[in-house]
C-alpha cells in the first residue's frame, strides 16, 4: 500500500518546518498549514517535493473543517501550531489568552476531528505542548495551563479514537529555534549550565523525536520532554 499524507498545521516555521523538511526529504507527500495561505504556498515551494501549502487558523475553530476539506488519505497529523503569550495577572490580556486556550484547547480537537474520515485506521497524530508545564515563569499561567492540558488530551484521544495512536511532545529549549537563537548569549549559556548535555538540543532533534512519535506503531498516549534532561537540574 503506498504511503499516505504528511499533514503538519504549524509547519511553515521552526520546528513544524523541520518536520515537514524532513518528511519532504524523503520522498513523502507533505501538507502544511499556516494562518496565511499565500505564505503557506510559498514555504511548500521552498521545502519542495510533493509539498503543499494551505491556510488554517485554529485559533477560529469554525473554519478549520472547511479549510482542511480539500486534504485526503492522512497517514501523519502533526500539531505544533503555537502562540507565545507572555501574560501577567497584572496586565492581563484577556484576547492573548483566549486566542491561546482555543487554538490549543479547541483548535486541535476541531483539526482532529475535521480529518478523522481521511485518515487511516492505524494512522497517528503529535500535539505539540511544552515544559512551561512542568517550570512555570512570571507571565506563564496560560501557556503552563494550556500545555498542561494537552496531555489530558493525549490520554482522552488515544483512548476514545483508537487504533489511531495519539502522542504529544513538549521541548524544552530549543537553541537553533528561532524564538532562541536570537537571545543574549549569557541568557543561553544560563541555559546550557542546567542541561545535563552542556549543550542546547537543536531543531533536528526535535523532528527526529517526532517521526519516532509518529512512525513507532508501540507507542501510544505518551507526553515526551525532549530537553537534554533540562528537568533534571
């Protein structure tokens, strides 16, 4: 049977971009998604092969089914869609962390549930969520909650939509992503002093997790760190 559909909603940047370059490498047919239809089209260009660009925002749940209709035979859905919202108590932005809770909370169900006739039977799916759920920080109450929440995720969709596996990964911090790699040296180096690794895990990494993830037919309902033991220390 040939092989299906790589759909990645958040992979026109980072790690969701990696992802999608690493399965485009291989010859697959790869989708990916981003708010912008003229800037999903362009980074398929870019990324080549059998790759095609769509517009999604998961942020409004209500477009997404019509959005996504056009995708057929799904093999591999990826989430890593994200929204960084630096939101304090005292200042609370009240639009940041609604559009934050849905695009994670209700957006990725609504992507799911969207491509659930186009997917096959044992088909998988990555959410993406993040370690701000294991070390908070001033100005991380949405984004530690949300996270948080995406493990739930993982053990409810595992179990309710079964044989199709459901696994989420949470990175730690990402030195060549581009929300790290433009800090101050010192910042990073802080950083490195409490990896076990001495170093900073890179992007590529972060992708090699994911098709572990996805293509691993035992794995199922995990939440994987990949920090370089970020947590230990």
């Amino acid at each position: 049977m040939s092989e299906g559909a790589i759909v990645i909603i958040g992979g026109t940047s980072g790690i969701g971009r990696a992802i999608a370059e690493s399965y485009a490498a291989r010859g697959r047919s790869v989708v990916v998604a981003c708010r912008d239809a003229g800037r999903a089209q362009a980074i398929a260009g870019k990324i080549g092969g059998e790759t095609t660009g769509i517009a999604v925002d998961l942020a409004h749940p209500a477009g997404i089914a019509a959005r996504l209709g056009g995708v057929r035979d799904v093999e591999h859905l990826v989430l890593s869609a994200i929204d960084r919202d630096d939101n304090r108590a005292r200042e609370y932005n009240l639009e940041g962390a609604q559009r934050l809770v849905t695009m994670k909370l209700v957006g990725y169900t609504e992507a799911i549930h969207a491509l659930l006739p186009e997917m096959r039977e044992h088909a998988s799916i990555l959410l993406f969520g993040g370690l701000a759920k294991d070390r908070p920080y001033p100005g991380s109450t949405t984004v530690s909650t949300v996270n948080g929440g995406v493990t739930g995720m993982v053990h409810t969709l595992a179990t309710e939509l079964a044989p199709i596996r459901v696994n989420a990964l949470h990175p730690g911090i990402v030195g060549d992503s581009p929300a790290w790699e433009g800090k101050p040296p010192a910042v990073l180096e802080a950083v490195r002093a409490r990896t076990p690794l001495g170093r900073l895990v890179t992007m590529s990494e972060v992708a090699g997790a994911a098709a572990f993830l996805l293509e691993n037919g035992a794995v199922n309902g995990v939440n994987l760190a990949v920090d370089g033991g970020w947590l230990l220390m």
